[in-house]
C-alpha cells in the first residue's frame, strides 16, 4: 500500500509533452530523474493511480493529530502551532485550479528535493518568482519535470492577492536546519517517486558517482505521511564541499562570482535577495541549470547568467554541497517579508 500511495499522492500524472532534449551534461539527479531527458536508458514515465483509502487514522511523531490517507493527500496540518495562521490559498489552494501550497511545500515551507523551500524567502523574491511562472520567465530545462509545469499553471490562475498573502506568510517563517550533509563514496541505492528518491529498504549500496542522493531521514513518515517534521540527508561526493567552498566564497580564481556578493557572507540572504545556506542542493543544482540554459530569465536572473556562464554540472554540483552544509543560524533575524512593499 506505502508504495502505491506515494506513487500518486498528488493525484495528478507525471507525464508531460514532448520537447527537445537539453544538453547531454543534464545533471538529470537534480531534476528527478537517473538518466538526461531523450538519452539512452531514459526513464520511462507511467501514470499511477491513487490507492484506495480505508479509513485508517495515521500517525507522526511528535503530533497529537490524526488524519486518513484522504486527508493527508488534501495537506494536513500535523503541526498547526508551527506555523502562522495559513491563508486560504495556502491551507486549501483554490479548486479546481490551484492546489494547496501546504501541500507540496508543507505548512511550514520546508518543502522537498523535488519542489522547493519557500520559508524564509523575502517578499520581494518571492512575487516576483510567481511573475517569472506567470509570464513564461521560468520553466524547467528537462521537460518530464511535470510539477515545474503545475506551478506554472497555478501561479497563473492566482490573483495578486493570493500571491501577496502567500508571500507575507511564508516569509515570515523563518528558515531552519532541514538537511544533513554526508560525504560518500557509496550511498543506498534508491527508487524515485515522482521526482523524489527513496532509499530501498535493506543495506544495498551503489557508487555515488557525479551526482548528490538527496532522500528523506524516513522514506515512509515523509512520501506517505508527509511529516514536515521529517528532514533529508544529502549525500554528496567525497570533496564536493571543499571544492564548492572554493567557488562559492572565492570565485573559483575567476571562473565565478563570490556567492557572498549578492547572498550575503553567510549566505543567508541580501536584501531582496534569498539566503541559500542550508537549502536543498538538488533545487540549487536544478536553479545554476536552468539559468545556464535560459530556461530560467527574467529581470533578477539576468544578473545570474555571467555568475552561472563558465560552470560545468560538476561545478554546480559542488557548490550546492558546499551551500548546503552551511549553518542556519535560526536566531539571525532577516528583514520583515513585508518589507518593501
């Protein structure tokens, strides 16, 4: 049951149309998959259908709540004292055309390997995100990335204010530890859902390779559950961090700009600018990508494409380790997410 529930959590297939196949230096990991989009051995992608729910009350740990398959599908809330009161859009979405944003980046705005985390973003930062999905600015490289297509979708069916009060809200939570980074040569071998990896049961492992396995502490209290209490371990290359320190705090010796620049020295945020110290290596690599490519533009990236021109994938990937493992010091308050407005 677990498997097929996780499957098709969502309800919604992960099939999307056709386009022409991106370079052959994808770093397909990041975008969900094992193998570049049209390259051999490409992953073949099925339609899935929710399983049926009967009725049983699930648990997490920690929460005094209970909720059914049904209910967990349609964003329950295990920790309602976590978090602010949730505006509508966000609780509840708006059906039939805009999901529950508490769905797939939780109620806390933690989000996963395969969307984002949106807690902590400045305001500014974040409407102007959803303009980027509105107006065509921002896509995915790889085109089987079905959920970038749904955000698209939804951020064109919200109103202003719905936007607004997504950007107060989620601003106004405060960005906290999420992922451990881990060095390895050998990582447990996985299976992917919907854009997700998930660590097979047992002790197989397989070669790391050129590539960061982002999966849940608990594959089950996050994929079927979805416990926004249930954090990831990143497992990246041994020396990835040391190299990415290089290029994100020197430039690389010219290859780069110092992240610092624009993020701030520790990373964690300028400005209108978003903080990227401790957030998912798997959405950052994607973020590098799509900018590199011009899959991503609009008036803030536009600054990033000299940043992102002369990085190869290994280059991406190393700086993501690096930004990941860095600390996030809850207690260093970042502006107001309304200000500026």
């Amino acid at each position: 049951m677990w498997t097929l529930v996780g499957v098709a959590i969502l309800g919604l297939s992960f099939i999307t149309s056709a386009s022409a196949a991106p370079p052959a230096d994808e770093p397909a990991w990041a975008f969900g998959f094992r193998v570049a989009e049209g390259a051999p051995g490409a992953d073949t992608l099925q339609a899935t259908q929710p399983a049926p729910d009967d009725g049983t009350l699930q648990h997490v740990p920690g929460s005094s709540a209970a909720f059914t398959v049904t209910q967990i599908r349609d964003a329950a809330d295990w920790f309602p004292g976590d978090h602010p009161q949730m505006p509508d859009v966000v609780a509840h979405g708006r059906k039939p055309d805009i999901r529950p944003f508490a769905l797939c980046h939780y109620p806390n705005g933690k989000g996963r390997s395969e969307n984002a985390g949106v807690s902590g973003l400045p305001y500014a930062y974040f409407v102007r995100t959803l303009a980027d999905f509105r107006n065509g600015a921002r896509k995915s490289t790889d085109s089987r990335k079905a959920n970038t297509t749904w955000m698209i979708g939804f951020a064109k069916a919200m109103t202003d204010e719905e936007i607004k009060a997504c950007a107060e809200y989620f601003g106004a939570i405060e960005w906290t530890p999420w992922i451990r980074v881990v060095e390895a040569e050998m990582v447990p071998k996985t299976r992917i859902v919907n854009g997700l990896f998930l660590a097979l049961p047992g002790d197989g492992k397989e070669p790391i390779g050129d590539r960061i396995i982002e999966v849940p502490e608990n594959a089950e209290v996050t994929e079927v559950l979805r416990d926004p209490h249930a954090g990831f371990v990143a497992y990246v290359p041994v020396g990835s961090v040391r190299k990415g320190e290089a290029l994100v705090m020197k430039g690389g010796d010219g290859k780069t700009t110092a992240c610092g620049v624009c993020h701030g020295p520790d990373l964690l945020g300028l400005g209108p600018v978003p903080g990227i110290a401790g957030r998912s290596p798997s959405y950052v690599v994607r973020q590098l990508f799509d900018m590199q490519q011009g899959s991503r533009s609009g008036i803030w990236t536009d600054l990033m494409k000299p940043v992102v021109a002369k990085l190869t994938s290994d280059d991406m990937l190393a700086i993501a380790a690096y930004t990941a493992s860095r600390p996030v010091h809850a207690t260093n308050k970042r502006e107001l997410a309304t200000a500026g407005k």
